[in-house]
C-alpha cells in the first residue's frame, strides 16, 4: 500500500453505477456504522442519488475514501479508511468537492465538521458558524468556506 495522498487518484462517482454506489456504500459503513456507531438509518438519508459523489482509490485501483455535496454546496459524509488517515486524503476530497463547487458557480460551501474535526476544516480554510450540535450522538459544527477568494470570516476562527 502506498503512503501518501499523492499516490490516491481521486474520481467522480455516479450513484446510479452500481459499483460506485457500492463503494461509497461500503466506506461509510465502514467507518460511519462500524467505527463510529452511527445508526444506518441516519447514515442511508435518502440524499446520496441526488449528490454530486467522490471516490479516493489506492495505487491498485482499491476504494480508501468518499466524500458527497448537494446541489447547493453541502459537503459531507466525508470518510477515509482507518490506514489511510492523516496521509491527506480527506483534503485532497474537500479540494476537489470545492474545485466542483466553484465549477458549479457557487459562492461559498458549508460542511457539518464533528467537533474532533474542526482544526483539520479550519485548515482547509473553514470558518465556524453557529452553535454546536448533536447528530446521531456526536458533536458537530456548522461550517462554511466562501469560494470568492477569502477563507471564511477570520472573526469565527
């Protein structure tokens, strides 16, 4: 296996193909249902066929991430395979979901970061916004990125 994001090819992932749709089902439930106790009925949200989809493979074609956006710039169910993390492939996720959202002509896009998270969005450029919350029993934040050119307001960092 390699060691670096920069050996992941990240891809466009149509929910209607069914071995795309496999994969990012598989992933979540990885580390969604499995790993973090997330109830599947909340992590199946009826959302994913009209989302734009991502999937990270390894250097031998294996699926190691997924990311989604709705139409109007809501980033989420960002996951990465427990050996892949901290190697750069979540950002390299949420780089090219902005880089569709900017081709999509959006102004800013937004994210529900899970409050463990906040520090790695903050360095993707992600300002918080608005109170903490709970989804299916874990901490979470609303943030969001403007695409204008500025990280988010630097008065909420």
């Amino acid at each position: 296996m390699s060691a670096a994001a920069a050996d992941v090819r990240i891809e466009p992932a149509s929910w209607r193909r069914a071995a795309d749709r496999r994969a990012v089902i598989a992933i979540r439930q990885t580390v969604f249902v499995e790993e973090q106790q997330v109830p599947v009925e909340i992590e199946i949200d009826g959302l994913d066929p009209d989302c734009r989809h991502l999937l990270a493979f390894d250097d031998t074609g294996e699926p190691v991430g997924t990311a989604r956006m709705t139409g109007s710039g809501h980033i989420g169910r960002i996951a990465v395979l427990a050996e892949w993390r901290g190697r750069g492939v979540g950002a390299r996720l949420v780089d090219a979901m902005i880089e569709i959202a900017r081709q999509a002509g959006l102004d800013t896009v937004d994210l529900d970061s899970q409050v463990q998270a906040v520090g790695f969005y903050r360095k993707l450029g992600f300002a918080l916004r608005g109170d903490e919350f709970m989804e299916a029993g874990i901490p979470h934040r609303n943030m969001y990125r403007s695409l204008a050119g500025a990280h988010g307001d630097p008065s909420d960092r």
